[in-house]
C-alpha cells in the first residue's frame, strides 16, 4: 500500500513538473499560441496540485493507511491537516505566483531598495 501511495503522489509531482518545463519553455522562446499553453499549463498545475492534496488527505484519514501517516491514526485534525499541506501550498505558489503576477521580482526589488534607501 505504500509503494501504491508513493507512485500516485510521484506520478502528480511529474504531472506538475512537466507543466512547470513548459511554462519555462515559453519563457525562453515564445510559441504562436503562448496564451493557450499558458492557461493549459496552469489550469493542469492547479489540477495537479488538487489531486496530491485529495490524495494526502484521504490517505491521513483511511483507517488502514492514517496509521502510516500520523500517530492518532485516522483522527485527522484541522492542525494536522494544515501541517500536511503547507509544503504543497508553498510549492504551488513559488510556481504559480511568477505566473499570475510577472513583475512580482521587480516589485520586491524595488521594495527592497526603497527600504535600503531609507536607513
């Protein structure tokens, strides 16, 4: 059962980084439908990020697997919860952040500087 919990969670992680590759394509050398490739590649980033999160959440609260998992088992808290996502949600957002908000690494440049300027 362990071996079949890591090869979903390995096959969601390439299912995710294949996307990410091409996302980075696009931004090496631009393709005719870049707006297109850019919202299928969010939209099955996003999509992926889902299924591992489903997956590591049924998996926590399985009777038979939970104990694998957790110490208590099958109780699933909300603290326990957040604890097994948080890493996946800051991976989806140093992905997906530059995405949605491209001139976010000026931003905090500039941020940055206008801090260093005040001292």
């Amino acid at each position: 059962m362990r071996y079949a919990s890591v090869a979903i969670r390995s096959a969601a992680w390439c299912g995710i980084l294949a996307p990410t590759a091409v996302l980075i394509g696009l931004e090496v050398y631009p393709p005719y439908d870049q707006r297109i490739q850019t919202t299928i590649s969010v939209a099955m980033i996003i999509t992926g990020f889902l299924i591992i999160m489903y997956q590591a959440l049924r998996f926590e609260r399985d009777p038979l697997l939970g104990r694998m998992f957790t110490l208590s088992g099958d109780k699933l808290s909300l603290g326990s919860a957040f604890s097994t996502l948080w890493p996946k949600l800051i991976a989806a957002a140093v992905i997906l952040i530059p995405v949605f908000f491209p001139d976010i690494q000026t931003w905090i440049f500039n941020m940055i500087r206008s801090i260093n300027s005040l001292q």
